[in-house]
C-alpha cells in the first residue's frame, strides 16, 4: 500500500511538473503575464469572430434598394453586436462622396452563338458584372484582341459597335476599345492567378465618366477557363455572338461608417484606434476582405470588455475606439469630422485581411511596420505578442521531453491545427493605416498574405479558419490592452523593449552593409560600397532613436518622459560608433583581400551638387501633389522619351516613402541616403534624373540653396 501510494505521488508530481513545463517557458515572454495572456486565450473565440463574418456576408449578395435608403447589412450587423457585448457609443454615420452608388437589379450575359447558354448572372457571381455598367439589352459580336492594353492589339481590327474580348482589366479595354473604337461594351478576362483558379472572377469596374459625345457603355468580367471557351470557338474560324441584360440605378454617393468605443477610466485623455473596413465599395463584399477584421476586432472587444470586467486585464486609462468604414475614404471623412478624437490618438492597429487558413493560402501572418519616415515604437509592441503566440504554438525539438505539443496552445474547437506562419515586415500601404499616418497618428497594418482568392468571386467564408482568428485575437488584444492601461512602469518596459529590438535592426543593418562589400564584383567598387555600408548603420541609428522618442506618449507626463529617454539615444550613437568602427575594420580586411589600397572616403563632385538642391512637392493643378495627382501634370508636359524613361526608374517599392520624403525639404542627397538606408543603395543619379524631370512636370519644385 505504500509503495502503491509513493508510486501514485510521484506520478502526480510528474504530472504537475510536466503541466507547469507545458504552460510555459523561460525564455517565451512578452508585455503582459503569462497569467494575463492564459486569460486571454481563454476568452478570445475564433468561432464568434467566424460567425460574425456568416452574419455579415455569408455569401456575395445583390443588395436590394432598401439598403441605399437606409443602413447596410453589415453595418447594422456590426452595430448590433457592439450593443450586446457592451460597447459604448455605439453609432452608425454616414458621409457624403462625390461619386454616386451603382447597383444593379438584374446582370446577365448569354452566348447566342454558336450555342445558346448562360454563362453569368449577378445572382450566381454578383461582381461578374463590371461595376457602373450602362443598363441595356445588347447583343453583339466578340472580336478577340489578345491582352488589349495596347494601340497595337486593335491594329486591323474592326470593334466598332461589337464586344472587344481582352485580358486586360475591364476598365483598359473601355478606354482603348469603347472610347477611343466605338465598341459597344467590353469582356474582361483579368485575372491574377488565372492557371491555378481558372474559374475566379477579380472584382473590377469601368468609368462611368465618358468623353463628350461618347457613352461607358458596360462591362462583363468573366473567368479564364470561359474565356478560353470563347477563344476556342474563335480560334476555330466560328462567329461568337453574345446579350448582355443589365438593369441598374445609381444612388447619391454614401461613406457609411460604425464607431464604437470603450471608455477609460478618465485618467487620460489620450484614445487608441481599432480599425478594419466593411466595405471596398458597396457591390464587392469579401469574407477575408476586409469583413474577416470587422468580425476579429469586434471579438476583441467583446472578450476584452469582459476580462476587464472580471479583472483578469487591467482597465484602459485611455478610451478605445473601434472604427469599421469604407477603406481609406471612410477613416479619411471620419478623422476629418472628429478633429477632437484624432487629435487624441496615439496608435491605430489596423486589421486587413485576417482569417485565412495560412497553410491553404499558403500564407503568411504579416505585421506591416510603420515606415522609417515615421519611426514609432507601435512596432515593437505588436511584434512583441505576435511573436510570443508564434513561438508558443509551435512544436519545438528542443521541448520534445516534455511532450509533443505546443507549449501554449491557441487552436479554435473547430478550427485548424496549424502552426502559426508569422513574418515581421517592412511598411506597405493601400489600407486604412496610411490614412492614420497621414493624419499623423501611428499605425500598423495586420494582414494575410498571400491571399489566394483576393477580390475575386472565389473570398467566400469557407476559406477561412477559426483557429486564425483566435489567434488574431489574441495578438490583437494583448496589444492594445498594453497600450490601453500603460502606465509609467509599462510605458519604460516599452522603450526597453524598443531599445533592444532596435539593437537588433541596427545589427541587421550593419549585415547588410557588410554584404555590399562582399558582393561586389572587383575592388575598384569597394569604397563605393563601404560608403553604402556606412549610410545604412548611420540611417538605422537615426530611425532607432526616433523610436524611442515615440514611446514617451506612453508615460504619464510625456514631455519629462522624452527628456529621461534621452539617455538611450546617446546610447544608440555609442553603439552606431562601434558599429561603424567594426565596418571599418571589415572594409580594411576586404581592401587586404582584394589587394585594393584603402581610400579616404570623400563625398563625390555629384554628391556635393545634390547636397546643395532642395527639394519641394508642388501642389499640381487639379489638386493632388505627389504620385496620386501627377497623372494630368505629365500628360500636359512636353517630355523626352528619355525623361518619360525616368519616371519608372525609382523601384516601385520606393515611391510610397519618396513620396512622404518630397515634402520634407530635403535635399536630393538626404533623400538618396534615406531611401538608401532603408531599402537598398539608390543610384544617386536616377534619383536626381527623377526628380528633374518631375521638376519639368512642375509636381516639384528644386532649389539651390
């Protein structure tokens, strides 16, 4: 019987050890407790937030007219949801827009011949029917003209009251083939993965401004493998006639916005921002985008109000604002009409395109960084937690005694058992967390990516995964929970997280300095490379520090906050010091190697002049500076086919920071090192043949100094 009862006792205490090993270890950590984060993924349901996306667009839908006359559905879903989790201030707003509302009651295409059949209706594929379609009943011929986003694919080809049929967007084909040819209407078969999804449909439109005398006529967007049907029968020498049937209206122009919020406890006037869109335009209506984020954050929300109510989270000192709009135009004429919030924020965490099963999509969970132009510590702490759950639910060989699992486990009862695909990176736009930043608050974007069935016919709700949304959720939560109720003891733990994961940027970047010594071809171009090498170390140390000024809004008294954190920054030129000393010495040993004498490094006759020419955005006629309004501008200049060269020649992966660092007075110089410093080395001479040539555009203006 003793034996029997030490056995049973050390099988207990085996067990209990094994428990405490699988709930956590040493080295995973994060902004909040392990206790506080156990809480959390207690609460946080996947499947709530999988529900509201079946309660806000179960299937692509027409909208019937009573929607234009009142709320939309999935406002008023979202609306509802707020109320009965406890949301405070719960509204819907709308907001005028310049362009009216198109939506059809009835879209059909047939082939006439040479059979007779349906092949779209908008009540089987609502976008199949090109958006701002003329309503009629007309039956035509197709007449195949390959890509036909060029003059030369209508070359002998007679469109003129016919269909043009093309692979290029909807929207191409009707200025070449409608406007410019007289065709009656046009068939699109644009496609971004058009082998591997041969039956998805992209959700496209066409202009419903037409030159004088000329009508939009309408469009149809149809999927690769009909597409191929029809070039078939064409191939083969057979006429291929098809009817269109459309039947729409059009209605004054809306942004319909949902504001809801949870207070803080009055001890701050500061607020965080929460944001997902409902809508991209009202006719698309995607699961995954972006209805996936209204539903995750709504669920946030939901298990955040109650952790605080049962005291397992901290409550806010700042007031969170959950913000569900049409993408871009919506947080724009939101901000616009609450001047008094925006001015309050401080972060804005931005969820687009979040429930994918990662492993079907073969994706990735990315958290897009503020740019370098906007350097902020918002950064560190959603990659804090992102990589904690990433780290925790993942089966690790070197835990493998204490059982073949997780650690933390964050799965959904009826999602999936996937690991955790995370990727931290670099600034990308086109969501709402640009216009936040242009409204000067910092902000990130959380998204998918790729997404297999990106706007397309084919962003249903069974692509997406209940186990994901947990851990969105999760993520999610935990950050703005940190952010919420910071105090100055949080607020310090923040810098220090951002001061350490800053070291670690300022070692990749020396990494990469490093590299462009090494890859280098001969030794004539080592000193031009070292150069590089220095301008990275010296850019990511100026960012880092502009990091760590960012975090004193967290402290109670900001300002004394900024002057105490300043201790870092000289901290960060001591180690940028070191590191460009340990550059130096590399180069030495490259110099060796390659039997190149070491050079004093001097700035070059080129450099001098760019150091000396400002640089200054100019608002082009017809409003607009930078990219956005250049169009018109370079259409009414007289240039060179060399200067029209130059307007491609920054990496498109540039332009969005180049197009912030136009209106910061710079210098042509400064310019080429950020940009430099941030990607990779930019030609000094393609820049400044850029920035000429956009000079002669007139949108900007270069000064000597």
């Amino acid at each position: 019987m003793r034996r029997a009862f030490r056995l049973s006792l050390t099988f207990c205490l085996m067990i209990i050890a094994i428990t405490k090993t699988f709930s956590q270890e040493a080295e995973d950590r994060t902004l909040l407790s392990h206790e506080q984060m156990r809480a959390i993924i207690n609460e946080a349901s996947g499947e709530r937030a999988m529900h509201h996306v079946l309660e806000l667009v179960p299937y692509p839908r027409v909208r019937p007219k009573s929607e234009y006359e009142g709320h939309f559905r999935e406002s008023e879903v979202m609306a509802k949801y707020a109320k009965e989790y406890g949301f405070s201030n719960v509204e819907i707003e709308s907001f005028p827009a310049q362009n009216r509302l198109w939506q059809p009651s009835q879209g059909e295409l047939w082939m006439v011949e040479p059979v007779v059949k349906k092949l779209y209706d908008i009540y089987d594929v609502a976008i199949s029917l090109a958006g701002n379609s003329l309503s009629g009943d007309v039956t035509a011929e197709v007449v195949d003209v390959g890509i036909g986003a060029r003059e030369e694919d209508y070359a002998r080809k007679d469109v003129k009251g016919k269909l043009v049929l093309g692979s290029t967007s909807p929207n191409t084909l009707q200025r070449l083939g409608v406007f410019d040819r007289s065709a009656a209407g046009v068939v699109s078969y644009t496609s971004l993965r058009a082998d591997s999804y041969p039956d998805e449909i992209l959700s496209s439109g066409i202009s419903a401004n037409a030159p004088e005398g000329k009508e939009a006529g309408f469009g149809w967007v149809i999927a690769p493998r009909v597409a191929r049907e029809i070039v078939g029968y064409l191939g083969r020498g057979q006429k291929v006639v098809l009817r269109s049937i459309i039947k729409a209206e059009t209605f004054p122009g809306e942004l319909e916005t949902v504001h809801a919020t949870i207070p803080g406890d009055g001890s701050s006037d500061q607020v965080v921002m929460v944001s997902a869109h409902l809508y991209e335009g009202y006719i698309k209506q995607g699961a995954n985008d972006d209805n996936s984020g209204c539903a995750v954050t709504l669920e946030m929300g939901r298990a955040y109000i109650r952790l605080v109510k049962e005291g397992k989270l901290p409550p806010p000192k700042r007031a969170i604002h959950f913000l569900w709009v049409p993408e871009i135009s919506g947080t724009n004429a939101w901000l616009n009409a609450h001047k008094d919030i925006e001015a309050k924020a401080i972060a804005d965490l931005n969820f687009d395109m979040e429930g994918l099963r990662l492993s079907t999509s073969s994706s990735f969970w990315i958290l897009q960084r503020t740019p370098d132009t906007f350097p902020s510590y918002l950064n560190d702490i959603c990659a804090s937690f992102m990589e904690f759950v990433a780290e925790t639910n993942r089966e690790r060989v070197r835990y493998r005694a204490n059982g073949y699992r997780p650690s933390l486990p964050v799965h959904a009862p009826n999602g999936s058992q996937d690991a955790f695909y995370i990727k931290i990176d670099k600034h990308y736009g086109s969501s709402d967390h640009v216009t936040y930043m242009q409204h000067g608050i910092p902000a990130v974007m959380f998204v998918t990516w790729p997404d297999m069935w990106y706007h397309s016919s084919q962003d249903t709700p069974d692509k997406l995964d209940p186990t994901q949304f947990k851990r969105v959720a999760v993520v999610g939560i935990g950050a703005f929970s940190a952010i919420a109720s910071a105090d100055d003891a949080m607020a310090m733990r923040v810098a220090g997280e951002s001061f350490t994961r800053g070291s670690e940027r300022m070692g990749a970047a020396q990494r990469k300095g490093f590299s462009y010594m090494t890859d280098i071809a001969d030794g004539s171009q080592l000193s031009h490379s070292y150069k590089e090498a220095q301008n990275a170390v010296r850019h990511q140390a100026e960012v880092e520090k502009g990091v760590i000024r960012s975090a004193s809004v967290l402290f109670a008294k900001p300002s004394d906050a900024q002057k105490k954190l300043a201790s870092f920054e000289s901290l960060i030129d001591k180690r940028a010091t070191t590191l460009q000393n340990e550059v130096d010495a590399f180069y030495r040993m490259q110099a060796e190697i390659r039997k190149t004498s070491v050079a004093k490094i001097a700035m070059s006759s080129e450099e001098k002049e760019a150091g000396k020419v400002i640089v200054e955005r100019v608002q082009t006629q017809g409003g607009g500076g930078g990219f956005g309004g250049q169009q018109a501008a370079i259409a009414r200049a007289n240039l060179t086919d060399v200067e029209r060269a130059t307007l491609n020649i920054i990496p498109q992966h540039m332009r969005a920071e180049l197009n912030i660092l136009l209106g910061q007075n710079k210098s042509i110089l400064e310019i080429r090192d950020f940009l430099s410093g941030e990607f990779e080395p930019l030609p000094l001479a393609d820049l400044t043949a850029y920035l000429r040539t956009m000079a002669k555009v007139g949108t900007v203006k270069l000064t000597a100094k």
